[in-house]
C-alpha cells in the first residue's frame, strides 16, 4: 500500500466533517458527530488503497476520543469496507 504524503494535503475540519484535500481535489472525507458515529466516508478514486481511510478514522477517535461506530452501509462498496474496518468499532 502506497501512504500518501500528508504534508502536500490541506486539513479542513468543520463542524462534524474533516475534508483532505490537495491543490487539485479533495482526496477524501469523513462526517461524523459527537458521539463517534461515522455517517459518511468517501475517498476519491484516485487516491483509494493508500491508507485514507485509516488516516481520518484516526482523526476522528483522536478528536472524539473513544470507539468509533460505523453505520450500516449503503453500498456494496461499503459493506466491503466495514468488514475491513471492523477493528474500529
């Protein structure tokens, strides 16, 4: 898995979002709220399989400080995804 370099990203957080993006695009981003319920999770196409999820989960149990609660997905996508991320919850 090829990381992505954070320090060419740009952080924005707002109230119960944090967006990653770059000069170009947004790579990704996570909406959630107080009580560490993901809601939404998206990464942009390009830049999937380099650690963006991991890294705004973090984030977000960094920022809340406790487990993380992942909704049930929309998509078959998603549902690939949360068997993947169950070490979050």
């Amino acid at each position: 898995m090829n990381n992505i370099d954070l320090n060419d990203c740009k952080l924005v957080m707002s109230d119960g979002v944090f967006t990653l993006k770059n000069i170009n695009t947004t790579i990704g981003f996570v909406r959630f709220n107080e009580n560490g319920e993901v809601e939404y999770i998206f990464v942009n196409l390009i830049f999937r399989k380099k650690g963006i999820v991991t890294k705004l989960l973090k984030m977000v149990k960094d920022k809340i400080g406790r487990s993380l609660v992942l909704q049930k997905p929309i998509s078959p996508l998603g549902n690939k995804l949360l068997k993947s991320l169950e070490k979050w919850a």
